[in-house]
C-alpha cells in the first residue's frame, strides 16, 4: 500500500510539474479601424488696407512699396496651384476732373520676389524686378504672382512695389484710389 501511495504522490507531482511547465496562452488580440478627416480649407489672399506711397511733383515718378501681399492656400489640393491678379481703379482728387485724375495705365506695379513661402511646387513672381513692372488696368488683371504644382497647403508673401508716373498736368492734391488683389 506504501508502494501505491508513492506512485500515486509521484504521479499528482509529474502533473503539477507539467502544468506549471506548460506554455502560457497567448492573450486574444483585436483590431481598430481608425479614420480621420482632412477638411478642405479656402484659397485666401491678404493685402495691406492702406499704403501712403510718398509724394512727387507733376511730370515725376512716386514710387513705393504697398506692403506685404500674401496668399493662403489651405484647400489641401491634390493639385494646389494658383494665380493672384492686380488691378486698380482710377486715383483722385478733389472734384476729379481729368487734371485731378491718374489712369490706372499710368501706375506701374511689379511684385518683386517672394518674401517668404511654405509648401511644395514652384513661386513664380509676376514681375520679378523693376525692368518687368507692369501698368495697371481697371479692367484687365495683371499677374501679380503664381503657384503651380506641389500638394496640400501652401503661403506666398510679397511686397509689390508701384511706381506712379505723374501725368504733368496733374493738380496738386492728395490722390485716392483702390489696388485689389484677388487669387483664383
């Protein structure tokens, strides 16, 4: 009977052995499917609201800087090019008979180049330098700076210079007007 319980203690021990010796299961596993939206932004361009360029006799040239101009471009395209237009309207003083009048023909603009940019794809200038400036038209957009290729978001900025040849019969006064960019 000694015999017997023995075995018997021998055999419960080999078990306990081989329970405590076998491998762990491995824990069940998951998955979670994860979405997020990119949400399309706008195609926005920001220009100073006020420049004062200076002043000049008649039969002179005026010219100055009209501040910084810069183009957001936060559409997440997959194609994220863009064109930025000028143009101005008439400038004027008193009671804006011809000799109180400048064309927009007789303001020059030239963009000059960027100032700063983000993003990827090529930032061409309209006018990259004096030599290339521009008449202004009140009708007929001139380009003032363009993005083309690259994807997602982008910025340009520049700051446009203008360059008013004053007609010499022009009376002494102090001349308003509109320049207004636009981005499409």
């Amino acid at each position: 009977m000694r015999t017997a319980k023995i075995c018997l203690a021998g055999a419960a021990a080999a078990a306990m052995v081989g329970f405590l010796a076998a491998p762990a299961a491995a824990a069940p596993t998951d998955t979670t499917t994860v979405t997020f939206e990119v949400l399309a932004g706008t195609l926005d361009i920001d220009a100073p609201a006020t420049a004062d360029l200076g002043s000049g006799a008649p039969g002179s040239t005026i010219t100055g800087q009209l501040g910084p101009v810069t183009v957001t471009d936060s559409r997440g395209a997959a194609d994220a090019s863009w064109v930025a237009s000028v143009t101005a309207t008439v400038f004027q003083t008193g009671g804006g008979t011809p000799a109180e009048t400048v064309l927009p023909g007789e303001i020059d603009y030239w963009s000059g180049p960027a100032t700063a940019t983000t993003g990827t794809g090529t930032f061409t200038p309209g006018q990259a330098n004096a030599a290339a400036a521009a008449p202004l038209d009140s009708v007929t957009p001139l380009t003032a700076f363009t993005h083309t290729g690259g994807t997602g978001g982008n910025t340009a900025t520049w700051n446009p210079t203008l360059i008013v040849n004053v007609p010499l019969d022009s009376i002494a006064g102090i001349y308003t007007g509109t320049v207004t960019h636009s981005v499409a």
